[in-house]
C-alpha cells in the first residue's frame, strides 16, 4: 500500500468545544430547567442489542479532565476493570483494562474500524488509542462486555471489544463554514495542556477538520516528565451517493516511568518510592556500584571504595534504578468510501497504513557499561509496519439484512534488545527524552511476519418484536519468527491458528413500556501473537519446541449472556448474567524480574469458567440532576489442575489474576446549562497478582469530581471553565497489578501506586 502523506496546515492553536457541543446547537434559557434532564442521552445502554453492550457520548468523556483517556471514561461500566497509575489514564506503562476477567490482550480495540491491535504496552500489533486520536476527537467509545460483534477487525476479542468511533466534522459545523475550538489546561504537577481544531466545509458537503495536541507535566512523584504532541486530520467529501473518508494522525509520545513495586517495598519506602532519575545520578551510580560489590548484579569488575552499604535504606539494586522511561512515534493512514450501490445494496471499504517507531528504557545495574560505568541503559525497541483492508456489503432485503464482510493485514514487526554505553560517572550523558543510536551491545534482535485474513456472514432478521441476529467469522492468521542478529536467543519458527467457522446467535424481543430481553451466543477464537515479550516465541528454542510438540492451541472462548432492559422516559436500565467457558488458557510467566529479561515460560492452564451479573441504571431527575449506578459481580477461576514446566501446581479453584469480584460505580450529576457539575465513586474489590492466590492488593474506593460554568458572550458556543479534581480524598492506593507480569506466588515488583489527589482547570470555547 503506498503512503499518502498528510501535512495539517493552517490549525489554529486553540481548543476544545464545551462538553455538550456535540449534542446541541445552543443552550437552553435558563427558563427551562427541565431541558438538561430530557437532553440527549450520553451513556446509551444497547438497546435492540442481542447482547451486552453500552456506548459512552462525547460529553460524557468531555466532563473529565481535559486530556482524559477515553478508558477512564469507560470505568464506570459493568464487569469493566480499568486502572492507570496517573490520573489522566494515559500513562500506558501502567495503564490496564479488563472486561469480565480477560485481560488487554484478549479484547478487541478498534478506531473507526481501524483494528488498535490489544493496545497493550510494548505493542507487536497496533497502538494504544491514547495515540491515535485526540479525546475531543471521539465522537462514541462503544463497550461490549461478551466477545463483540462478529464484523469487527480483531483476532483477539475473546472477551469483549472496544470500537472508538472519530465525530464527523458536520457535527462540528452545522450552521457554519468554519469552526474553531479552543481549550488550555493547567493543573496538579506542573502539567498543562492546549488543543486547538479547525473545521470547515458544510454538514452535508466537503468538510474537514484537523486538531494539534500538546501536554506536558512532571510526575506525580519522583524526577521526570510525560509530554505528547499529536495532530489529528480527517475528511469526508460525498461524490454523487458515495461518501470519501480519509485520516492522518501522529503522535510523539515521551513518557518517564514510575518504578514498579511490591509489597514489601511498599512497607519499607511508602508509596511515594521511585526511581533515583537524573538528578540523583551520582546516588544510582553508588547503587550499582554496591550491587556489584555484594555480587547481587553479577557485574565485573567491582569498585570496593563504594562499600556494601546501599544508600537510602535500599537492601537490594532492583529497590530502585537510575531511570526508565517509553518513547513512541506513530503514523496512521487511512482512506474509505462508503454509500449504496442501488435501493438494496450497500458497501463499505478502508485501507490503512501504520508506522510504530518506539523505544523502552532501563536504567540496568546488571550490565556495565564499557566506560566502567557500574551500569548502562537497555532497551526494547519496536518498528511496525501494518498495511491492510477491511470492508463489507450490505444487502436490505425488508425482513432480512444480510452482510458479508472481510479483513487482511499483513504486519512486520522487528523488536531488538540493546544496551548502551554511559561514559561518566557524574553526568548522565544520555537523555531519556530521545531515541538512542550507536549501542554497545545487542541481546538479541527479530523479526516477526503476521499475515491475517478474516471474513464473516451476518444475518439480521427483523420479525417484528422479535429480532434475530445469526453468522460467524473464520480467520486464518500465521506467525513467523526469524532472527536478525546471530547471537539472538529466542526462539525461531512458525505458528498458525485457523478456524473458519466462529458462531454467533441472539435475539432481542420487546416486551412493551420500553422493555425488552436479550439474549446471545458467540464462540471465538484468539490468534496467537508475535514477539520477543509476551508471546509463546519470549521463550527458548528448546521450549518453543516442546509447547509445539505437544499441540499448541489458540485460546478459545464460549459466552452465554442474557439479560433484560428497560427504556422507559427517564429511566434507562440493565440487568444482565452471562457464562463464559475458556479454553486453552495460555500463561506467559516471567523468569526473573523484569529488567533481566530473561527468557519467560510458556504454559497451556486448560480451562477457565466465568459467570457474573451486571446491573447499570441511569435516571435523569428534574431540574437538572441525574443519577447513574453501575454494579457488577464476576467469579473467574481456573478449572483444572496442572503441574507447570517448573514443578509448581496450579489448583483448580484458584481465582484468576486482576479480576475482582465486585466492581460498583455511582454517581450524581448537575447541569442546570451554565453550571455544572458531577461527583463519582468508583469501588473495586480485592485482587490477586499471584496464580496460586497468595499475594493480593485490598479493595480501594476512589471518588472523583467536576465543577463547571459556561458563559454564552455571542460565539458559536458558550465559553466554559472547568475544574476536576480526582481522589478528591488523596488515598494511598495500588492502581495497577501485572506491570511486570505475574508469578506464581510470592511479593514480585509488579504494583504501581495510584496518583494522589490532582486538581485541573480548563477553559474552553468555540467560535
């Protein structure tokens, strides 16, 4: 596929439109205090939906802090799981959603049908949508709970899928040519933001946008930065009934990490404990100079005139490290056409390109450097290279609606583990913010090839009350690893998962008075993935070869769900169960901590079942005010005993990792048209980091909140300020689990502390 480059000239650098832009031409008099509470609805709960699904408005994602990964919006949604150790939910080291118990890598994300990959740190196969689409820039963030609709573009969605869909700049226009939004933001840590967007063309014409990114701000604790500068540019020109669609996004991505913790840590340093950064490099040199003399990093030669002693209470090198910190530079590409061939048939078709170029690094005291430098810097780096298509026809025969659909993407990914050189031991000598060149040594370095190709059939049959929902998918998809440095010690080879016949079945039928049950079956299965990391080809060749010898098999997921909502004025509600049976439930168990590297296991678990109940109520009250509450139960435990690789016994019964059983969200809202406001509380239960069960995080309660006022002064929308405050309580807590992985049983460095309380403001208007 050739690349279009798209330069975004002429965005001015200014900011965001007010949180219900999107949803009204002008606001209400004050004459009207009911006109809020009878608005559009923001949260919308799935109705004729033959399975568990919610959509998420641009005003709900607009009310939080400006910046807001559009998964914090998402939180507050049954059985959804999210978690992020800075309060903008964007840090992606740490930053983890789970839906029903299946972790990032067995969702499905997807950005205007664009597929995301599964978003997960280090990424061999997408990127996080944090970088690739401005907030202000999300239109809907669709949530389905169960495995999703068959039609979209994932091999990975056992267990629920995330489509994030762009606004259309009409929504943006309506009664004008051009239209420019505005905001800036400062806040907690020193961190500020400004986003600018420009529109013109008509709503039902050539129309355009383009949007310019920038925020920076310190750490919540310790010595770094995390900035990002992303533009957004998408059109849309109708040419006769067809409509062309095209989309260009950068990002440059800069993130400082927080240092991983345990337990033990936690108690010994608090959670305010971080990694030395630059200047405290003079102390992280004596760290690593100690470590060596004790002989716990193993480095030669020593310096005896440091000592034994670790400084600042340490008692080991792996306490802290003298920085780490993920860059990431990503361009996406896209261009469709859409619109009916004829009164009955329709179509769609997209073609993407994506680029990843990114980099970790770790400060290491487990290999020096050639200066004599006690340690040196390591990283991971990652090129990708994704070109593919997707579309559909649509075929409207009055009772039925038949569509066939298909996806290929064809992805090379290179990942490559090297070190480089620090020259002093007094200057750092190296900047954690830019790329580095000119290594000393490499560990290893591969390339890793994934073709996909999936297709589906999907029938919906209209019956009247009775609505029906039939089709399957099938995919092929083949992994290939091969080595680019001789001295790489992972594994090489081939894998394949292929199954052409993926069912799914349900139905709605209405009951009367808004009221409505559903029900569904999908079976799916997961792909297997490609990379140094996490994937089964992170291990030797000796244990590739044996998982391969002994019938690697993908993932596979059956879900049962079934439910009953209601629609009825102003109350919208949701109370749904369902069952999941999981099989080939493969585990990716790391071998040493985390900054060795060392190659991980990889081990088949068999079964696991997951059965729960989900409840979401919204109910808008008079004057303004509404009220929304969201509870869901989850029991999620493995099915069969197993003896590991390494001897250790897995027991079935054991509860699986990160997914708590009880998950609850409430909150109350205000919006009268010039003030507004919301508080939330948002609960989760206990959580496990070991398979065995026996190391846990405690339940933690989190209460979060908005105060607004809009001025109208003539523009195209009313001026506003906006402050957020989150953990308005500023609890001590652990936000995320697994940084590191998970082990078997015992305290691990794999817990990130949550960020304290944080207050925002930001202005915003349009004109």
């Amino acid at each position: 596929m050739r690349r279009v480059s798209a330069l975004l000239a002429g965005c001015a650098v200014l900011f965001s439109c007010p949180a219900f832009a999107a949803d009204a031409a002008a606001p209400a008099p004050e004459s009207a205090p009911d006109a809020a509470a009878n608005g559009p609805e923001i949260v919308v709960l799935g109705t004729g939906q033959t399975r568990q699904t919610q959509e998420i408005k641009a005003a709900d994602l607009a009310i939080l802090a400006s910046g807001t990964s559009p998964l914090k919006a998402i939180e507050k949604l049954p059985s959804v799981n999210f978690q992020s150790a800075d309060a903008f939910g964007n840090y992606e080291w740490s930053t983890r959603v789970t839906i029903r118990g299946f972790n990032q890598n067995q969702l499905g994300f997807t950005l205007d049908g664009i597929p995301l990959g599964n978003m997960s740190y280090g990424n061999n196969n997408g990127l996080h949508v944090s970088r690739a689409i401005s907030p202000e820039n999300i239109g809907v963030t669709a949530v389905s709970q169960g495995s999703g609709a068959i039609d979209t573009q994932s091999t990975s969605n056992l267990g629920g899928t995330l489509e994030f869909k762009s606004i259309d700049p009409a929504e943006l226009l309506r009664d004008h040519h051009v239209a420019i939004d505005a905001s800036g933001s400062y806040g907690s840590s020193e961190t500020w933001r400004g986003f600018g967007r420009l529109a013109v063309g008509t709503p039902d014409g050539v129309r355009a946008f383009g949007s310019l990114q920038y925020q920076n701000g310190n750490k919540w604790k310790g010595d770094g930065q995390q900035r990002t500068l992303m533009t957004n540019f998408k059109f849309i020109a109708p040419a006769g009934r067809i409509n062309l669609e095209g989309w260009y996004s950068y990002s440059d991505r800069v993130e400082q990490d927080y240092q991983d913790l345990s337990l033990a840590l936690i108690a010994r340093h608090g959670y305010n404990w971080d990694n030395f950064g630059p200047h405290q490099y003079a102390t992280a040199v004596l760290a690593a100079d100690v470590g060596a003399n004790t002989g716990y990093t193993g480095v030669k030669p020593t310096n005896p005139a440091a000592g034994t002693t670790y400084p600042d209470n340490m008692i080991n090198a792996d306490d802290a490290y003298y920085d780490a910190a993920g860059l990431r530079r990503d361009w996406v590409y896209a261009f469709g056409a859409s619109g009916p061939l004829n009164d009955t048939i329709s179509f769609n078709i997209k073609s993407y390109y994506h680029h990843n170029r990114g980099q970790g690094l770790w400060g290491t005291p487990y290999l020096a450097s050639p200066s004599g430098v006690p340690m040196s810097v390591r990283t991971t780096e990652y090129d990708i290279k994704r070109e593919g298509v997707f579309g559909d026809f649509v075929v409207d025969l009055n009772k039925n609606k038949l569509t066939v659909g298909g996806w290929a993407e064809n992805n090379d990914f290179n990942q490559a583990r090297r070190f480089y050189g620090l020259t002093s031991r007094t200057v750092p000598g190296i900047d954690f913010h830019h790329f580095l060149t000119d290594p000393f040594a490499t560990q290893w370095y591969m390339a890793y090839t994934t073709t996909t190709v999936q297709y589906y059939v999907m029938d919906d049959i209209d019956l009247g009350a009775l609505k029906i929902n039939l089709g399957w998918k099938g995919f092929d998809v083949i992994n290939r690893a091969s080595k680019l440095a001789a001295q790489s010690n992972l594994a090489v080879g081939r894998l394949e998962a292929r199954d052409w016949f993926q069912p799914h079945a349900g139905l709605t039928y209405k009951l009367g008075g808004g009221a409505e049950v559903f029900a569904g079956f999908t079976q799916v299965t997961r792909a297997f993935t490609a990379d140094a990391t996490s994937s089964p080809f992170s291990t030797t060749q000796a244990g590739f070869n044996q998982i391969a010898a002994n019938g690697l098999k993908p993932e596979q997921s059956d879900t049962y769900e079934g439910g009953l909502r209601v629609n009825n004025g102003p109350l919208n509600a949701v109370l749904g169960g369902y069952l999941v049976n999981f099989r080939n439930r493969l585990l990716t168990i790391p071998t040493s901590v985390g900054i060795v590297g060392a190659a991980n296991l990889v081990q088949n678990v068999g079964n696991v079942r997951a059965y729960g109940l989900e409840a979401v109520v919204n109910y808008k009250l008079p004057y303004g005010f509404a009220l929304f509450a969201s509870y869901s139960y989850n029991n999620n435990t493995y099915r069969d005993n197993v003896v590991t690789a390494n001897g250790t016994a897995l027991t079935a019964g054991k509860t699986v990792v990160d997914t708590p059983k009880h998950l609850a969200r409430g909150e109350i809202s205000y919006d009268s048209n010039s003030f507004f406001g919301r508080v939330a509380v948002n609960y989760m239960s206990k959580r496990y980091f070991t398979y065995l069960n026996d190391q846990s995080v405690p339940g933690r309660a989190l209460v979060d909140a908005t105060l607004g006022y809009r001025i109208d002064v003539g523009q195209r929308t009313p001026l506003e300020i906006q402050v957020n405050g989150t953990n308005l309580f500023d609890k001590s807590y652990i936000a995320t689990i697994g940084s590191n992985g998970f082990g078997f049983s015992g305290d691990n460095q794999t817990l990130l502390a949550g960020a304290p309380r944080q207050v925002f403001v930001t202005l915003k208007a349009g004109f």
